[in-house]
C-alpha cells in the first residue's frame, strides 16, 4: 500500500469537525480527530457514523473547510466507531502543509522551553 502513496504521512492529532451524509443517507456533523495527515489527505478516528467509500464529506479544521472522499473506512474491533481514509477532492492546504509553509518550519531554529522555579 505504501508504494501507492504519493505524499508521505505526519501523524498529527487535530481536532476536526466531519459533516456529510453517512451510509444510511441521514446527514450528519460530529467532532472527531485525524491520525494521520498528508496534502491531499487525512487518516481519521472517533468517527461514529458509518460512511460509504467513495462518499463525499466536509471536513473543518480551524476556520479552513475543505471536501474530501472516502476511500476506505473499517470499523475499531470492540468499539462503536470506524477509522476512515480520506483523499482531497480539490487541493486546499487544509493543515498548513504546503512547500512554502514546510520551508518556513524547517528554516526555524529549534527552541527549546525550560521552566523556572518559582516563576
């Protein structure tokens, strides 16, 4: 399955909101989170409702919305919900992962906080 990706995966826990209509046709909007994400897709978790491949769904990160398909989705063994795989229909830097914004990150130096007793 990895010789097919195109674009490699950063796993990263967002918060995002998913809306669309599952597999029963009902529309739907619940508060889940990504596992993983890439430029032109995400791995989602939490995800209660069941959703047909190939479906499409909008999915809001920040103030930032973006159209997605399913391209896979299985359920969690002992649990009342799926993880899901999605592609971007339409390229939108949904996550801040463009080339400019990569550059940017990797130009910084790295900081590090330390804690003052007492402070």
């Amino acid at each position: 399955m990895d010789e097919k990706r195109r674009h490699s995966r950063i796993k990263a826990v967002l918060p995002v909101r998913v809306s669309g209509d599952d597999i029963s046709g009902n529309a739907y909007s619940e508060l889940v989170h990504t596992l993983d994400i890439t430029e032109w897709g995400a791995r989602l978790g939490s995800v209660r409702h069941s959703l047909k491949v190939g479906a499409l769904i909008t999915l809001q990160y920040k103030q930032h919305k973006a159209t997605f398909r399913v391209v896979w989705s299985e359920p969690v063994p002992g649990r009342s919900e799926h993880r899901i795989g999605l592609q971007a229909v339409n390229h939108k830097d949904l996550w801040g992962l463009g080339a400019e914004s990569r550059a940017q990150v990797l130009a910084q130096p790295v900081q590090f906080a330390t804690a003052h007793a007492g402070a």
